[in-house]
C-alpha cells in the first residue's frame, strides 16, 4: 500500500522522474529479495511451520512498538514545539 503512496510526494516536490524510477526499482527489488529470503528460511525451519510463528509475532510487534516509541520521544515530540 505505502508504495503506491510515495508517488504522490515525488510528484508534489517534483522529482526527477528517472531518479524516482531507479530509485523504486532498486528499492523493490531489495524488498522483495528480503522477503524471498525470510519465507524461504521461514519454511525450512520444522519449529516455525510447527507453530511458534505467534511467539515470533510476539517478538516483532513488540520491538515496532519500541521503534514506535522512540521515533514519538525523540522525532514527534520536538515537531510540536
């Protein structure tokens, strides 16, 4: 979803249209590597296709709540001021 979104500020500050396509087609390629390789490890391990795929969940809403909380402490709150 948010990918389909980065066009609309691309267009507002105008930049180079062949700089945003590069850009979009190494960062999509990155993206999509990185997730071909954590379902490929994923499914090669018996304990995640067993069913510890919630603990591991567990683990990573917890530490973006984390990364949530320090970007509100240390980004968020000095906008406001």
């Amino acid at each position: 979803m948010i990918r389909h979104l980065i066009g609309i500020p691309a267009g507002i500050v105008r930049l180079n249209f062949w700089w945003y396509s590069l850009a979009t087609v190494v960062g999509s390629a990155l993206w999509c590597s990185v997730l071909a390789w954590v379902g490929v490890t994923a499914g090669q391990d018996p304990e995640v296709l067993a069913g510890s795929v919630h603990r591991i969940s567990l683990w990573v809403g917890g530490l973006m709540l984390f990364i949530g909380t320090l970007y509100y402490f240390f980004v968020h709150r000095h906008m406001r001021r």
